[in-house]
DNA sequence: ACCTGAACACCGTTCAAGT
DNA sequence: ACCTGAACACCGTTCAAGT
C-alpha cells in the first residue's frame, strides 16, 4: 500500500484508490448484506475489471477488513473524549454513536461482530473505554473488565437487533421493527410462549433505543457495586 | 418434512435423515466455518448427490437455522430450570452452560449470532429466562429488559471470544487463547496502546471464564439496583 | 506498476429424467 | 417420493500478457 507512493513511478498510473472501492463495497453491504458485496460486483461498479480489485487489496477478508475499520474510525467521539463531561454521559454517548452508526450499516453488521478487532481504530476505541473507566475511579484490573463488559453488550445488542430483520437491506424504522417483533410473538405464540409475548408487549411500549439505554446503565450500576468509591456522576 | 411420514409411502424410500444432513453439515462447520459447510460438501458427505439435499431442505438458509436450533436444544437446561435453586446460580449455569456450547462449536458462532432466534428452542429458552427473573421478583417490565440484556451480553462476549481466533477450526484452549491475546498486543503496540497493553497482562492473570462470570455478575447487581427488595441469593 | 482476458476450481439452485 | 446427471449463472483467485 504504501511503498509505491515514495519511489519514483513507472508504468501505468493507478486508475481508483483503495477508497473509491471501499465506497463500492459498503454500497453493496449496505443493499444486500455482505454475501452482496462481490469481487466481481465490486469491480463492476468501478469500472475495472474483477482482478484489477487485488491491485488493491490482497484479498476479499481485506476488503472487509478495511471496511470494518472505516466505520469504526466514522463514530462520532466528541462527547466521549471530553473529559470534562460526566463519565457515565460520555460511555452513553459513545454507546449511542456506535450502535447509530451500526445502525446505518446494518448490511456490515455481521462483519463487524466476527472481525478481530484488531485495526488500529479498533484499538484506539478500547483505549479510550479504558481511558475513561480508569478516569472515572475504576483501578487497571476493573476497568480491563468492566471494558470487556461493556464492549460484549454493545455488540450483542447490535447483533440481536440486526439478527430480527429478515434480510440485509435497510433496517426499517424502530416503530416498524418493534410492532414487527410483537407481531410475530403475539400471532399465534402467546400460548406456548406467554411471558415472551408479554415481554414483547411491554417492551413495545418502550422504543428500543430506550431499552438499550436501560441495559447500559444497569450495567454502570453494576459495575460501580465493585468500587464503591467512584463517583456516581448521573 | 411432515406431510409424508402419515400418508402411504410410494416411490423410493428416503435414504437419510434430516439430522444426517445436519451431522454432516455440523462437522464441516466444525472444521472451517460456515464457508466450509457447501451444500455440494455436505452432500459429498452423506454420499448423494447435491440436488438430493433439497429434499430434506428447502435450501441452504434452512440448513444452517435447522442446525443453530439443533445448538440450542443441546444446551444443558438441568440447573438452570430447577426452581429450588438460587436464581445467581441459575443464571449463572445457563450462561456457563451456553458459553461452553458454542465454545465446543466456534465455527457455528457466525450463524448463531446472526440468526433470528424465532425458532422454538430460541423462544423457549427466551421463555426460561424471563420466567426465572420473574421468580427472582422482577416485574414484568423489568423481566423483559433484564433479559435482554442478559441474552446480549452472553451473545456479545461470545462473539468477541471467537473473533479474536484466526480463522475457524477449533478454538484453542484457554491458556493458549489468553497468551495470544497478551502477545498481540504487547509485541510492539505497548507504547500506541498503553492502557490496552496493561488491560490485556491484567486480564492475563484471570482466566477467561472468571471475566465472563464477573462481568456476568455485575450486570445482574445493576438488575437488581431497580428493584431494590429483589432478595440477592448470592 | 497497473490493468486486462482467459482460465481454474469452485459455488447454490433448477430441471428433466429415471425408479 | 426420492434421487440422479446435466446445466445455469454465478463465485474468488491466478496467470500470462499487454502498456
């Protein structure tokens, strides 16, 4: 990627960049989930040909993997890297971008979750969890866990949000998906499965968003029962 | 699958099953992921030819959700749904009994994470949870947040246990896991990532299944911090 | 150095035909 | 009713060739 920048260039010029095909790659994550996003199907959309694509990138998981790691450098981190703000308003904000941002790309969902997490925004993004748990009193050891915690919630909350929709595609709006879910629960289930088709209920009279801030902060709490020195900051 | 077990036979006999089918994809997944599991493969494997799987299934979606319901039901429910039981031990076994299953499976984990969770062993298992934090004294509203996020954290520390693992097979075992992990990190990103480093040699010191469990049980001591007469049971 | 056409070894799925 | 051979429309990736 890099090497051929500095040296003096000979042959052909490079016809795109490696971002021109992440744009098409996300283009058709974004309209069909990843088993859209083709080499092939890639190229076509920018105009080369197929094998032109491994000038680029070595292979397919490259793509994917740069992409991954474009999206998570696009989440918003004002809130959370000011520390002037409240800690527990700061995770709040990041957890809130992060599932936005997923949120818009539900089609790269399924490579977020089974990718490494090991690009450097990956990692700049858990360094500054630990950052923030350590600023707000947490020592190295609970704030290593309570990171993990944290992360594990976030993506799984992602993933089950994403796993309901039928197909990739674009996820319908959040009043549509909740009167989806107890829809399907309420048809025909609620004998075999009357606390479900009750939680789906309840739940419907809450928008998602609020239940997924409901879970965060019950986390909080539980993480703060450890240390019970740190500052609350609610 | 039903409509011909009750009616006269004609024709040929069938010559499997659809768990043979199943065990054959199972193990192909066992072995390289999803992407190793082809229709045509497991076909090859059941020795027929790749049109016959059709028969058993309508195509390979039912085969992979068939399988991830096979999963489910082979978790162990023995603790969990034993009412004479604390309720922290019964959540407790569940998550542990879970973890061990996809543990065993961590090529299936990519179809379990993504996949809908509306077949019965899903729901009923949906069903458990929310009737054991019903018995813990949660209102009902609070039952259904609970569980969710319960089911997400359990999902999403999977997810990023498997995540880490280079490519399918078989995960290796703990220690190694855990070694690998503190290598990638403190090989060269100590001075990028300084409190990742840190993170990764302090968790280091624990072994994985003690981080699930704490984190585990600090997300249930924020369930319990909304209903305060919630009696503990620890 | 980059791009191309052609090829290789695969896919999932369908269809007409056999028993 | 179940299974088969053959085919269709795809894949990701490689290789030799052009500029």
């Amino acid at each position: 990627m890099l090497e051929s920048t500095g040296r003096g260039r000979r042959g052909r010029r490079r016809i795109l960049s490696e971002d021109e095909i992440l744009d098409a790659a996300l283009t058709l994550v974004d309209e069909g989930g990843p088993s859209a996003a083709s080499v092939r199907g890639i190229a076509a959309r920018v105009g080369v040909a197929p094998n032109a694509v491994y000038t680029y990138f070595p292979d397919k998981a490259a793509v994917f993997s740069a992409l991954v790691e474009r999206l998570l450098g696009d989440v918003n981190h004002d809130v959370f890297a000011d520390r002037t703000q409240p800690w527990r308003r700061r995770v709040e904000s990041l957890a809130l971008e992060l599932r936005q941002q997923l949120a818009a790309h539900p089609g790269a969902v399924p490579l977020l979750i089974s990718s490494p997490m090991n690009g450097p925004h990956a990692l700049a993004l858990n360094e500054r969890v630990l950052e923030l748990l350590t600023d707000a009193g947490l020592d190295s050891a609970d704030a290593a866990r309570a990171s993990y915690l944290l992360i594990a919630y976030v993506f799984g909350s992602i993933a089950l949000e994403i796993a309901g929709v039928d197909k990739p595609g674009s996820l319908p709006p959040e009043t549509e998906r909740i009167a989806g879910r107890h829809r399907a629960l309420s048809t025909a289930l609620a004998d075999r499965y009357p606390l479900s088709a009750a939680a789906a209920a309840t739940v419907a009279g809450y928008i998602s968003t609020e239940q997924y801030l409901w879970g965060l902060h019950r986390l909080l709490d539980g993480i703060i029962t450890t240390s019970p020195h740190v500052p609350d900051s609610r």
